[in-house]
C-alpha cells in the first residue's frame, strides 16, 4: 500500500533503541490490525459457512437422489424455491441458512456481548468477538508459535512465512496477502478520492490516509523515538531514523 507523505523530518543515524521501540511499535499494530480485522471478515467467513452448509445439504441431497431419483429430483426443486431469498435472489438448501442470509438484508444483529454489548449477526461472530475480552488465543502458528484469537488472522500470518501473495493486481503486477488489502489498493489505481479533509480539502482513496493526514492539522505525533526524544504523526518517518 502506497502512502503519500505529508511532511519530513531531518533523520538522525539509527541506534539499537530506535530498532527496540520501532519493534514495539510493529508489535503493537500489528495487534490492533488483528482486532480491528474483526468487522472487515465477518461477512467472508459466513459466506464460507454458507457455502460449505450449502454444499453438504447438496451432497446429502444426491444420495437420497440415488435410491430415489424422481422422487428426490422433485423434493430438491420444491426445497430451493421455497429457500430463495426475495431480496437478492439467491437459493439455500435449508430453511436455517436462508434465515441466517436475511439477517444480511435486515440489519438484524441478534447476539449482544455480554462484555461491551456489542451486537452481532451470527453466533460465531459473537464467539470469536468474546476471545478479545478473554484474552483466549486458541490458533497457533507452526512456524513461530505466535497465537491468535480469530482462525482468519492465523490464515494471514501464516502467509508471512509461506511468501505466499494470492492477490495480484492486474494493472500494476503488485501482490497482497490478503483480499482486503488488495481491494484497497485497487482504489488507488480508479483515481476516486471520496474521503475529502474538511480542513483544507484535500482527498484521499482511502479512509485509513485521511486519519494519518488529519493528525498534521491536529499536531498529533503518537510515534515517540526514545533515544532522542522526537514524536512523528507517522511510523514511516520514525522508520526512516
């Protein structure tokens, strides 16, 4: 992801305290990303569930097909229309995961933490959510031993050590780990800029480069070199040190 400086300090030559805070720093992004990424792939693992819900009900669906195939060739036909949502169109094999899908055209958020209070679509959004406030980091990486709450961020970590870049941009021949990041990126190839600074008027492709250029009219500067004492509104000027 490309980002567009707002200003430059003069550097200073590294020091080993620069690389342990810059390392802390790292660190704690790196563990806000991950509970921030909460919301961002909530609406991808429950279409995988669906799928995979949608592709067992098949299967089960071919072998009652197999000891009675007219009959079931007729039942399987009655079952997908009377699942198919009247909103979008799209059909479900059972009663119970089209129910789940119009919570997407419904805005329902039925299950409430019992922490903060925060709603959710699904029961096992509210599962993985809980693991935040409990601290319980159940997935674990093979290769360093570095654990997660969410099963999705372990994914994505795992792809740190494999190298692996799935998604490819066509335009510009550049690889991301992850789809999120890649349909950011895309933005900035279209040339919109539809988060605009009320201050001075400035766009940006993205909301997160909005947020770090609105911390130079606010004289924000959140990253603190601890050798010399300087603070940065960005962790690329304090990376550069």
């Amino acid at each position: 992801m490309e980002f567009v400086k707002e200003e430059r300090e003069d550097t200073v030559p590294e020091t080993r305290g620069t690389r342990d805070e810059e390392t802390e720093q790292k660190d704690l992004k790196e563990e806000e990303s991950e509970e921030t990424s909460e919301d961002e792939t909530e609406s991808d693992v429950q279409s995988e569930w669906e799928e995979e819900s949608e592709e067992l009900g098949e299967a089960e669906e071919e072998s009652e097909e197999e000891l009675n195939k007219n009959s079931s060739k007729k039942k399987v036909s009655q079952k997908r229309k009377s699942c198919t949502c009247r909103e979008c169109g799209r059909s479900f094999t059972c009663k119970r995961s089209l129910m789940e899908h119009m919570r997407i055209h419904t805005g329902e958020t039925p299950f409430s933490c019992s922490h903060c209070g925060k709603m959710f679509k699904y029961k096992g959004s509210l599962t993985d959510h809980v693991r935040i406030h409990t601290g319980e980091k159940p997935f674990k990486c093979t290769h360093c031993g570095r654990r997660f709450t969410h099963r999705t961020s372990l994914s994505g970590h795992v792809k740190i050590h494999t190298g692996e870049k799935p998604f490819t941009c066509q335009q510009c021949g550049k690889g991301f780990r992850s789809k999120s990041r890649y349909n950011d990126h895309l933005k900035t190839h279209s040339g919109v800029k539809p988060f605009i600074c009320l201050q001075c008027g400035k766009g940006f492709s993205l909301a997160l480069h909005l947020r770090s250029h609105e911390m130079v009219h606010r004289e924000v500067k959140p990253y603190h070199c601890a050798p010399c004492g300087r603070s940065f509104t960005k962790y690329l000027f304090l990376k550069d040190i």
